[in-house]
C-alpha cells in the first residue's frame, strides 16, 4: 500500500519521466525522418535510428503505465493495450530488420519477395488491432472518450501533413517518400494529440 506523500512523490517521477520520453520520441522521430529524407544514410544507421525510437516510445509507454498504477487509474483494458502496443513495437522492429537482411544478402524474388516485405509490414498491422481491440475493451467512457478523441486528432494530422507533402513532391519540391510514412506520421500525430491532452488536463 502506498500511503499519500510516497504516491505524491512516485506520481511525480513517472509524471517526468513520461513527459521527458514522450517529448523524446517525439523529437527524435521528427529528427530520424528528416535525417533519412535528406542524407539517404545506409541500412545500419537506418536500424540504428529504428532502434532508437523503438526504445524511446516503450520507455514512454512503461513510464505511462507506472503513472497509472500509481494513481491507480489504470483499467485492465488500458494495461492491456500498453503490453499489447510494446509487443508490436518489437515485433515491426525484428520485421524490419528481417526483411532488410534477407533483402540485402539474398537474391528474394517472386512471391517470397512480397511475403518478406509483408513481415514489417505485422508490427503495423498489430498496432492497428490493438488500438481497435482497446477501444472496444475499454469499459470506462470518460476514458474512452479521451482516447478516441486522441486518435481523431493524430488522424487530422496526419491527413494535413500527407497532403501538404504531396503537394510538395507533386511539383519537385520536396524528395518521395514511402506510402507508409503515413503511419509514422499519424504515430507522431499521436504524441502531439496527447500533448495537447496533457496541456488542457
């Protein structure tokens, strides 16, 4: 049991540290994109940067759930679908670093070739399931309120800066980028959403 000024206190730390990956992951995500966008770095410094905003985002997502557990505003759908949200994290990073290997060192052509693309490909599809299957799981409604709110607002986000961007590379003013960056766009929209969330209480 913990008694009011230890749970103040622990409040207070994992609030911190929540704030301080969250904004991390943030940052480095903008900064990642913009690195592979502009410099074109090998596969090694691309894991590398991968690895990076993996940990970074399931160092936020244990410090939300501590926070949680300490205010014990944590439901057993949302403990859930943190644990769910770090597995697939991990699952797109040993994805992506499966196919770039098998890609890289062997000569993978025909169907087994759309087959390994689709590997990374499970990480993403996961993270869709999750947050569906949370949203459906969540029994509270101010909860389920607040987060469906929160997926509203990285989706306008993410629609925004998809077609700013086409626009851009419509007349050769920015380089191509993957169809899947909007996911990691909407991902970064997330973080914005709850920062907004966090600013208004």
């Amino acid at each position: 049991m913990i008694n009011g000024n230890e749970g103040e206190k622990q409040t207070a730390v994992w609030g911190g540290r929540l704030k301080l990956f969250g904004m991390a992951s943030i940052l480095c995500l903008a900064l990642s994109m913009v690195f592979v966008l502009t410099q074109s770095p090998p596969d090694w410094q691309r894991g590398l940067i991968a690895v990076v905003n993996v940990i970074l985002l399931l160092a936020a997502g244990w410090s939300m759930m501590r926070l949680m557990e300490v205010n014990r505003a944590a439901t057993t759908a949302s403990s859930r679908y943190l644990k769910r949200m770090m597995l697939v994290m991990v699952i797109y990073v040993a994805g992506v670093f499966f196919a770039e290997f098998l890609f890289d060192h062997y000569a993978v052509t025909g169907i087994l070739a759309f087959v390994v693309a689709l590997v990374p490909a499970l990480g993403v599809l996961g993270f869709i399931g999750a947050i569906g299957r949370y949203l459906l799981e969540e029994q509270d409604e101010y909860i389920r309120m607040r987060e469906t709110q929160k997926f509203l607002i990285a989706t306008g986000f993410m629609m925004v800066i998809i077609t700013v961007y086409g626009f851009f590379e419509q007349y050769d003013l920015v380089p191509h980028i993957p169809v899947y960056f909007a996911f990691v766009v909407w991902c970064a929209g997330l973080g914005v959403a709850s920062l907004f969330q966090w600013r208004r209480g």
